[in-house]
C-alpha cells in the first residue's frame, strides 16, 4: 500500500502570459476597489463628484453612480480571485463607462480619459487573454 507522499498530483505548467494576465487582473481589481468606494463616498456625502453632491446630481448621475458603485466593487472582487464572473462584470463596468461617456455624452458629459482608459484596459486585457490561451494551446 502507498502512503499519501507517494501520490502527487502535477499540476500544468502557467505560461508567462497566464501569470501576466492574472497579475493585470489583480491590479485591475485594486484599481476598480478605489474606484468602487470613491464612488460610494460621493453617495454617503463624504465625497463631491465632478458634478457637486449627490443629492444635487440630475437622476441620471444619481443612477450611473450607484451602478458604478456596486459593479466597480463587485467586479475588483471577482477579478481579485480571478474567476470568470469577475471578468464579465468587469467588461459590464468599463462598457457601462465608455457608453456613459460617448453614447449619451450630451447627459453624462464626454470624458476623453476615462474613455481611453477604458479601452486601453479592455484591448490590453483580450490581447493578454488570447496570448495565454494561444500559448497554453500550443504545449
């Protein structure tokens, strides 16, 4: 009979863009966290947004903030332990920004930084994702 020791499990090798991807989606996370209580801050009245208080904001900032407030948390959480449901509301928080700040920019206002960032983080985000999956499939 074998002991325990004797069993290993090996685990497969992590190409260097899956360890990039996962320490871009760590940093992300830290990122949309800050974001997320900024957010929350401009609701509880600790903070004034670009706008002025949160009371004093249009309806429409008042709903944009608290989705923001809650996807931006949600989303760090979910790409903190890496996991695919982090991703996805992560991709639903940036699109949600970007359209904020293009689609309706007559209510929101156009903000070319958070528009390009955005799009920076995204594009940065699938070209790492598909380095690591051409790279894993390639062994």
């Amino acid at each position: 009979m074998s002991s325990l020791e004797d069993i290993s499990v090996k685990e497969p090798e992590r190409n260097r863009f899956e360890v990039t991807l996962d320490y871009y989606s760590i940093g992300l996370s830290v990122l949309l966290m800050v974001l997320g209580l900024r957010h929350w801050a401009v609701i509880i009245g600790m903070l004034e947004s670009s706008t002025g208080a949160f009371e004093a904001m249009s309806q429409e900032w008042q709903i944009g903030t608290m989705h923001l407030a809650v996807v931006d948390l949600v989303a760090a959480v979910g790409l903190w332990m890496r996991v695919a449901w982090g991703r996805v509301v992560w991709i639903l928080a940036a699109l949600s920004e970007i359209a904020f700040h293009t689609l309706f920019a007559g209510t929101f206002g156009s903000n070319l930084v958070i528009v390009l960032f955005h799009s920076g983080a995204l594009i940065g985000f699938g070209t790492l994702f598909l380095l690591a999956k051409r790279t894993a499939d390639d062994r």
